[in-house]
C-alpha cells in the first residue's frame, strides 16, 4: 500500500533530475527502479519471481517487457 505512494513521488523526482540534468539520465533511471522494486518487495511483499515479471515479462505476454529492456539499452547517443 505504501508503495502506491513511495512509486509516484520516486517518478516526480527523476522527471525533475531529469530536466535539470543534474544526474546521468541512466543513473537516474536505474535508481528510480531500484527504489521502485525495493518498495514492492519491502512494503508490499511482491515476491522476486513477480519483481522478475515485472522487468522481462512472462511467458504469457512472449516476453514484451524483456525486448523493451532491450531496445533500451541498446538505445546509442
């Protein structure tokens, strides 16, 4: 229940890092994560195997989160 709280904020604060480019977008975006799915996990008890689901994706969706994660990082300035 917190995490409907903690998650929003957590992306008010990178859009504003973001614009102010005060830090590395990249960094930016894997602390924004990080923070998410630590407040998943530790206020909401979201177990790992659905934190997992959450970044590749499931067998269900053929994976879609999993090819986004790709194409993100694959992303060339």
């Amino acid at each position: 229940m917190i995490s409907t709280y903690v998650i929003p904020i957590v992306f008010l604060i990178m859009i504003i890092l973001w614009l102010w480019n005060k830090i590395d977008q990249m960094l930016v975006s894997m602390g924004g994560a990080l923070i998410s799915a630590f407040s998943l996990i530790v206020f909401d008890f979201v177990g790992f195997t659905e934190i997992i689901g959450l970044l590749f994706g499931t067998a269900e969706n053929d994976y879609l989160n999993f090819h986004s994660l790709l194409l993100s990082l694959g992303y060339n300035k």
